[in-house]
C-alpha cells in the first residue's frame, strides 16, 4: 500500500506522490514511457529506493523505517535491468552464492539450473563469457532460489528468445498460483496481460489509470 509516496533520486522526484494498492497474489503490469518512474517504483518496494515522502508498507513491512526495509529485502526478488552477478564467477557458483547469501533451500540450486538451461556446460562458464539472454536466465535463477513473497520483474523478457520469454511466463503463473505477489515493468503489454495482469500505468513518478487490461 502507497499512500502519496515520494522518492528522490537526487533531487529529482522520480516518484512524486503515487498511490498503489495491491493484494496478496495479485500480477500487476506496470505501463508507461522510458522514464516514467518504473524502475524506481519496484526498488522502492524492494526497500531499495528512498522513501522521501507519503507513507507505505510492502509485505507489512514499513518503507520508513531502515530495519523494518532490511527484514523486507529478505522476502523480495528482485531482477533489474542490472544483474548482481559476478563477473568472474561461473553459473553455478553465482548461484549458489546468492542461494547461500540468502539462506535458500541449497537443494534449488540443481532444480533452477536444470529449468533454466543451464546444468549442462554453461553450468561452469564464467559470466563474462555469457550472452545477454544466458546472464538474464542466471539472474532469474536466482530470484526463484530465494522464493520470494513479492517479485519485481523489470523487464524480464528483455534479450531472451521464444523459449525464455515462455518461461518467464510460466515462472509468473507459477509464483502467483503460490500466493506470492508480482509486479512486471514491461513494453511488452500483450505478452504480461496475457498472464491476467492488472494493469498499472505510470506517468509522472505518479499512478494515473488502472484497468484489467489494456483495451
């Protein structure tokens, strides 16, 4: 729930008083242009993003209060358009660093490696040495070993072919199914209303229309 937030970067208000109500296993589209204030609205929900104004609680949790954020982060999933991945690691030690960082299950280390493609040889590959598509399948990965309560998808089926972008797709349904919630920043409408999205649309650091679709 927010309740006319704002978030400076800077001092630029890259969210600048916007209301969002959202239930428990809900899948949310958030629309707008480059710039509208998408990216910034799922790392502040992410306990990422300064709450410079206006109230909110995500998960219960509330965004004001630099502890009550900490214990959020650790039930959030978060794929930027910016992966914290290593370059100098392979897949399989990225994984399971972040699994083990984050206290999951080790034994979701194989299962997520094996639906993402990547338990044969890309399994020992450094980063550095993966395409765009194989780094976003390693970041996904890992949002789905930590099996988070909230995910916050920014542009998740950017640089990925046919069958990635089904498997998000799948790994949507899925969480959601679970209970958990979801919110997808995309340009890619069709495809996330497609997965019965409510759709948000952002303008303006501000939330200015919602429908259950696009039409």
């Amino acid at each position: 729930m927010l309740d006319g937030v704002v978030s400076l970067i800077g001092r630029f208000p890259a969210l600048a008083g916007i209301n969002l109500r959202i239930e428990a296993s809900e899948v949310i589209l958030l629309r707008g242009p480059n710039g509208a204030g998408k990216s910034t609205l799922l790392r502040l929900c992410a306990g990422l993003a300064p709450l410079s104004g206006g109230s909110g609680r995500v998960l219960g949790h509330d965004l004001g209060l630099r502890s009550s954020r900490r214990l959020l982060r650790r039930q959030v999933g978060l794929l930027g358009h910016k992966t914290s991945l290593y370059d100098e690691l392979s897949v399989e030690q990225n994984i399971r660093f972040w699994a083990k960082a984050n206290q999951a299950d080790p034994g979701m280390v194989d299962v997520v490696m094996d639906r993402f493609g990547l338990a044969g040889r890309l399994r020992s590959v450094k980063v550095s040495g993966l395409s765009a598509g194989q780094r976003r399948r390693t970041a996904m990965a890992i949002v789905v070993c930590r099996r988070p309560s909230l995910w916050l998808l920014d542009e998740p089926h950017s640089g990925l072919d046919q069958e990635g972008r089904g498997l998000v797709d799948n790994l949507v349904l899925d969480a959601a199914a679970a209970g958990a919630t979801v919110l997808v920043a995309s340009h890619e409408v069709d495809r996330v209303v497609d997965l019965g999205a409510r759709t948000v649309t952002i303008a303006g650091g501000r939330a200015i229309a919602e429908s259950p679709d696009v039409a």
